[in-house]
C-alpha cells in the first residue's frame, strides 16, 4: 500500500511517512497526485501546518477543485 495512504488511514505515523517520502517519491505522484504529493512533501518541511491533504468528491487527481484541510 502506498504510505501516504497509510498514514491518511491511520496505520503508520507522520514521521514514518517522512522518512520514506523522499525515497518513495516518483512512485507516490502516480497514486496520490502531483497536488497531493508536494503537500506531503510541504508538511515534511514544515511549510504548512495542515495535517491532511482533502481532495473534494469526485475531483480528479489533479483538478483544480481539490484543497488542503487541517
């Protein structure tokens, strides 16, 4: 399972997720979404304090209505 879908279900913590983030990479964007992807990268280097990256119902990977939320 991807690990940024480990850590938005619960399974594994954040710092877990940021210690694999950077060797995962490639691999994450075509899962989760270029937006979603350097949100995660974002929070690991402390740019934002959101906790999870929320794509609205029915959007796309990488449309435009997708936000971030805390």
């Amino acid at each position: 399972m991807n690990p940024i879908f480990q850590y938005e279900q619960g399974y594994i913590p954040f710092s877990d997720l940021q210690q694999v983030l950077w060797d995962f990479g490639p691999n994450a964007i075509f899962d989760v979404g270029e937006r979603c992807f350097s949100f995660y990268l974002n929070k690991a280097s402390g740019f934002t304090n959101c906790q999870f990256y929320i794509r609205k119902y029915g959007s796309g990977l990488n449309a435009e209505s997708e936000w971030y939320c805390e």
